[in-house]
C-alpha cells in the first residue's frame, strides 16, 4: 500500500503547524518518522540500502541545502503605540481575499470592528479576522504566507479618540 501525494501534503501542512519533538507516521508499508529539536538523533534506513551509484551533485544546485522556510520575523509589536489585532488560531496569513487582489488593508487604512483585515488559513478553511476596533491600522506585523502562530500580532490599530 502506497500514501498518495495528497495525503502526504496534508501530513506535512499539519506539521509545520504543530509543535511536537517526534512524529510517527506509519500506513501499510510506508512509514515516516520526523523529528525537531536540537538533539542529534541516528539514521536508520527503514529498508536496506539501495546499491546503485550516487552521482556527483550538478554544478547547478547549491552544495548545500537551503534552509526551510521560515515566517520572515515581523516587526517587535511593541514598536508602535495601539491595539494589537491578534492571530485567533494558528495557520497562514493572508493579507488579500484571493492571490492578486488587493490587501484587505493597507497601513494608513481607517478599520472598524467589524472590518475584515486579514485571512488566517487552516487546513483548507479560510478564517476571516476582524479588527475588533476602531482606528487607523499603524502597523502590519505578518506577510503573506506567513505561518503565524495563535494570539501573535497581526495588525496594530491607533483607535480613534
């Protein structure tokens, strides 16, 4: 039995949002094992090695591997001065309702509570997130594709006097 692609992208989107040391996954004969962490843990394959020859690495690909994506470090929230509009649940940040639209809001923009700021996507569903306040958004602490973990600063809002 083999784990459809499918299935594999969503164990992994699930992943990237989750904190754990070890994940074991296991269905019919596939198995897959991820570890974090800073402790160095021994490789064993799962089946014995395969015997054919490993070909020099092309001058085209980096000798080194890249690095996973990471979400690019935000602004410190407590830069600016106002209400922190915050991450209700972790997943992926959005700034726009569909790819090559424009943002929900844009610094300088004047919100109300119930103004739609933002889009916070997990696992396919699409949660839309509201101001909460009213002001004039001073600060957006997130990109696009960002995974933004629960109560982080999205947004921070000057409320109005």
């Amino acid at each position: 039995m083999t784990i459809d692609l499918e299935e594999l992208a969503a164990v992994i989107r699930l992943l990237k949002e989750a904190e754990f040391s070890e994940f074991n996954y296991a269905k019919g004969d596939v198995s897959l094992v991820v570890r974090r962490g800073d402790a160095p843990v021994a490789v064993t394959p799962a089946a014995p090695p395969s015997p054919a020859p490993v070909a020099a690495p092309q001058p085209s690909l980096p000798a080194t591997p890249r690095p996973a994506h990471a979400p690019t470090p935000a602004a410190a929230p407590q830069d600016t001065a106002g209400v922190k509009v915050r991450a209700p649940l972790l997943g992926t940040f959005y700034s726009t309702p569909k790819p090559g639209e424009p943002a929900f809001v844009r610094v300088g923009d004047r919100v109300k509570p119930d103004t739609v700021v933002c889009i916070v996507e997990v696992m396919k569903l699409m949660n839309s997130v509201s101001a909460g306040v009213s002001g004039v958004v001073a600060a957006i602490h997130a990109h696009d594709g960002d995974l933004v973990e629960f109560d982080q600063p999205l947004f921070t809002v000057v409320q109005d006097a």
